[in-house]
C-alpha cells in the first residue's frame, strides 16, 4: 500500500513523514511511496520534497488520508474524494497504543500521542502531538484534539468536535460517562468538568458556555 496525503497545508506536510516512515516500515521498495494530493489539480508542483498527483491520476494501490485540520472541511473532502477508494490510518511510531484500541479508517495519531485501554475511536479522527485519550472512551467520527489535548477515562464524544490545544475533559464513571455533544467546540487551555451540549462551545476553567 501506498499514500496519498489530500491537502498540502501545514497539517499534510507535518503528516508526510509519518506516512512514509509507516509505509517503509511495513516492508518493500516502492516507487512514490508518499504523494500529495492539491486541491487544485492545475498546480502539481512538489510538496516537501514529494510528488503531488491529481487524484485521478492515483494508482489503484494509494489509499487516502485527509490531512485537513478543519474536520468539517475533512468531512467534505473525505465524501467526494474517497469514492471508489480506500482510506489509511497514519500512527506515529512514537504514539502508543496501550492496552485494546478499535480505531476507525483515516485516523491520525501524531508524535506523542497516546491512548490507552478499552478505547473506540472513529473515522477520520486527529490526534495532535502529545494529545492523550485515556481507557473506556468513546470518540466519533472526524474529531480533532489539538495538541496536549487531554481525555481522561469514560468520555463519550460525539461527531464533528473540536478539542482545542491544552483542554482537558474530566473523567466520567463507569455507565456514566462525561459527554460532549455532536459539533461541540472546547477552547484551548479549557478543563471541561460537565457534559458539554451538541453545538456548544465551552471556555475557561472551569468551561462554561461562550457567551456571544
């Protein structure tokens, strides 16, 4: 298998390496092991020193990962783009996985990343360094933690959240988990000790409602 890494932004060139150090672990020599996808076809220069390809282009063996840091625009991309095709997950060799893990195609755990025991992660989930999940959580699709992120034990999350830099949710208890609702948005540096709405967005410390 090979890589196709769609966005060339900060996310994607941060994304590449780990890609090509999972795909040359995982044993042979091939041709363009990692390409990037650009949004717009027109322009396939090189991007950090690797090829970039029109998606049409793509031999049968690239899977695609969706290196966008905005999950909505993740979202997006991944149901147009991924028709007819499938999806990596790209895991740091320095994350660690401790423990039993189900993680979803197109995941993203970056360097230092680590989750732990009894966790059910979505698709197209991000993990930004450092960013910690921790055991019997529950995370949906295309969520994004920023980095240092921390989620302690028994927390549900829904689709479509956004956990900023240096948050920290609270643990839950055992059939009574923490929950942050679909679409919800926790600010940077904000520790989340009550369920959080769908929609919501939550700052401060402890986090509270935004008020607009």
């Amino acid at each position: 298998m090979r890589i196709a890494i769609c966005g060339t932004g900060g996310l994607a060139r941060e994304i590449a390496p780990l890609a090509l150090a999972q795909v040359r672990a995982a044993g042979g020599t091939v041709p363009d092991p990692v390409v990037f996808v650009p949004a717009d076809p027109g322009d396939l220069s090189p991007v950090a020193g690797l090829p970039a390809r029109a998606l049409d282009q793509l031999e049968a063996d690239y899977a695609l990962i969706v290196a966008v840091g905005d999950g909505g625009l993740r979202r997006r991309i991944a149901e147009t783009a991924g028709e007819g095709r499938g999806f990596a997950t790209v895991i740091a060799d320095t994350a660690r996985l401790r423990g039993r893990q189900t993680i979803g195609a197109g995941a993203m755990l970056c360097d230092g990343v680590v989750v732990t025991d009894e966790v059910v992660i979505g698709r197209h989930f991000l993990a930004n360094p450092r960013a910690l999940v921790m055991h019997d959580c529950r995370i949906g699709d295309f969520v994004t933690l920023g980095p240092a992120a921390v989620i302690n034990g028994n927390v549900e999350i829904g689709d479509d959240v956004w956990i900023g830099a240096g948050a920290v949710v609270k643990n839950g208890r055992p059939g009574a988990p923490l929950r942050i609702g679909q679409g919800a948005v926790v600010g940077m540096g904000a520790v989340v000790i009550r369920d959080v709405a769908p929609g919501e967005t939550v700052v401060g410390n402890p986090a509270r409602p935004l008020q607009g």
